[in-house]
C-alpha cells in the first residue's frame, strides 16, 4: 500500500536538473524518490506489524467510543499510564457516557480528578462534554473537534483518526522523539520547521485504512522502544530507516532551554476544630488549582500571621512547627514550613470538612501531604 499524499513534502531533492527541461526530475532523484517511498511504505507496515504483536492492552484501546478514548487523551496529557489508569476506570465508572459527566456539576467533576493535576483540563473537559451534547454528538472531522474547549491539534488527531478513521498524523511528545531521531533532526522540535517535517514524516508512516492504529503505534514505539535513555534501537521496527540508529540517539531530539525552576519557601496552617480541618476555596478565575480546596497558607516571612490575614482574613494565631513538606508544581518546587493554628472570623469561602467529606471534595495531594505531616489525616 503506498503513502499517503502528504509523502511529497517529507522529500526535498536539490539534484540537479537536465538543462534541456528544468522542471523535469533527473532519472537519479526519480530513482532516489521511489526508493524512499517505497521504503517509507515498508516502514508504514512494519510499524502496524510490530504494533499488532506487542501493543499493551490499554482500556481506552478496547474501545472506539469517542468519548472514552477523548477521556484518555486528555487525562495522559502530563501525566503517566501508570497514574491514570485507576483514575480513567474510577471517571468512568461514575461518567459511563459523555451524556452523564454534561450532567454533572463541575465541583463533582473535580472531586473525581482530584490529584490527577493540571485541573484545567477537568474544567475544559466539563465545558466540552456539555457542547457536545448540546450539537447532538462528537463532531467527526478535526476542524470541528478543535471547536470545542481543551482540544488542540494533537488531541483532534488522535480522536479522529482513533475513532473515526480519519488519516491525520499525531505528534506528540513520543512521536517527537521517534521521528527526531527517525530524520536525525537538528532542529528545535518545538519550532514550525521542525514540526512541518516530523507531521510530513508522521503521514508518510500512516496507513490510511488503519489511520489510528498507524498513530497508537508510533505513540507505542516511542513509550516502549524509543525511549529517552537507552532506547532499544535493536528492537525497533523501523530501524533500517533511522537517520540516528546506530550512532547518537540520545542526542535526539534537540536539547531545548528548560525554564528555570522556582523555589517558593511557604507557611502552611492547619486549623481543626470538632474533627473538621479548615479549608478554603480558591477563586475560579485562579491561573493554578482554580476551584479547588486548600489549606491557609502564606509566604515565610517574619510576620506570616499577617500574611495569612491579608489573604484570609480573621485574626490568626500561629502554634509551633510540627512539619516540614516539599512538593512541585510544574516548574515551581515548593518548601513548606508546616503549623497548628487558630482563627477568628476568617472570610472568603471557606468550611470546616472532616475525612469522608474531604474524599469527596476537589483536593490538591499537597493537602494529603500537608495533613499528613501535621498528623491530622
């Protein structure tokens, strides 16, 4: 079966041109070219070959239910299988159908995402599952998956072309390893001609009539071969064609610039009262943990009662240090100085909650932490 139209850009010949017609290919570059199609096609079959014998059964993978498979996409944005999977059955077992989770309030939504991170996207996916209902089902074609909220180019590819067989070429963070070092690519992944020819490499590798299973195979590639260190180049199915294999792989893809961490020093206290631990709301319109529960805390500083003040209101009164927690977000790696404390009249939204409540409330796994070490969980 041969590659799909969109091989042509993934090719740019400079051999020169016979001086009679300048527009005509040489006899060489015509050669040259159908020898890479041809083993780009190879590759394409290859890849679908080793993917068909060593794919892992994933539970999104036993489905093509839009839905189930948008759900996972979006949950393995950042984070790990590992992590995901009791939090993909527990979503699902509550939320069986997009129709279900448009249903729900958004503060049981995030109940169910708390300590998955990142709850912008339990909020976006909130919002889309509630306009998919509204328009009668999942758009089918990529321009209208991307209309709906979350949902960028990447995850409009993977659902289409999963679900819908549509044949357009994913790229994420795996498939930009595979195919940097798969064209030994000495560009920023990131940039727009980096990502023009890993998209024109990634459909050259796409088997149109099995569109998805082409894209779940070179995200399965790079999961379990064309891994970061060490990569298993003796076990990779498309290795004869690799640009790095055998040399530096490593060295791909190019090494960008890391944004500097922050280090953010923090007081936290903790205020119980009849078995309840004090907890306030974060405001919606908040960049991080928007909607969520947190403990009171403030900067370290010599007045941190006034700080606390300052964000909570009430008079505060601050006990002895009982622990120490260190946590990261992101890019910023947070060192916690841990207190039992009192309050007077503090404002904003704000309840005491004891342990059964507090399972079923929208928590940061920084408050575990934090109740943890101040021995109230």
């Amino acid at each position: 079966m041969g590659p799909p139209p969109l091989v042509s850009s993934f090719f740019k010949e400079d051999a020169p041109q016979p001086k009679g017609n300048p527009g005509a290919p040489s006899r060489h570059c015509q050669n040259d070219l159908m020898y890479r199609m041809a083993r780009m096609s190879r590759a394409a079959s290859d890849l679908l070959t080793w993917f068909d014998r060593h794919r892992r059964d994933l539970p999104w993978r036993r489905s093509r239910d839009p839905y189930r498979i948008w759900l996972s996409e979006v949950m393995l944005q950042q984070t790990r299988i590992e992590t995901v999977l009791p939090y993909y059955q527990r979503f699902l077992e509550k939320f069986p159908t997009v129709e279900d989770l448009a249903r729900a309030g958004i503060e049981e939504v995030l109940a169910l995402w708390s300590g998955l991170g990142y709850y912008r996207r339990a909020r976006q996916l909130h919002a889309a599952a509630r306009q998919v209902v509204e328009i009668g089902g999942f758009p089918r074609s990529i321009e209208g998956l991307r209309e709906l909220p979350g949902i960028g180019a990447y995850t409009a590819a993977a659902v289409a072309s999963i679900a819908f067989g549509v044949a357009e070429p994913v790229l994420d963070g795996n498939v930009e390893r595979v195919l940097s070092r798969w064209l030994a690519l000495e560009l920023d992944p990131k940039s727009r001609p980096a990502r023009e020819r890993m998209l024109a490499a990634a459909a050259s590798l796409l088997d149109p009539e099995r569109a998805g299973d082409s894209n779940q195979a070179l995200m399965e590639l790079g999961a379990t071969v064309c891994v970061p260190k060490r990569p298993r180049c003796l076990l990779c199915p498309i290795a004869p064609g690799c640009q790095a294999a055998g040399s530096d792989p490593e060295r791909f893809p190019v090494a960008r610039a890391k944004r500097e961490r922050e280090l953010h020093r923090l007081l936290v206290a903790v205020v119980e009262r009849n078995g309840g631990v004090l907890l306030f709301r974060r405001a919606e319109d908040r960049a991080l943990l928007a909607g969520t529960w947190e403990l009171p805390w403030t900067n370290l500083a010599p007045a941190p009662e006034e700080g606390l003040a300052e964000r909570y209101g009430g008079l505060w009164s601050l006990g002895p240090r009982v622990g120490e927690v260190r946590h990261s977000i992101t890019y910023r790696d947070l060192e916690l100085d841990v207190h039992r404390a009192e309050v007077v009249t503090p404002q904003g939204t704000w309840g005491w909650f004891g342990e059964s409540e507090r399972a079923g409330m929208p928590l940061s796994s920084l408050v575990t932490k934090v109740l943890r070490a101040a021995g109230a969980d």
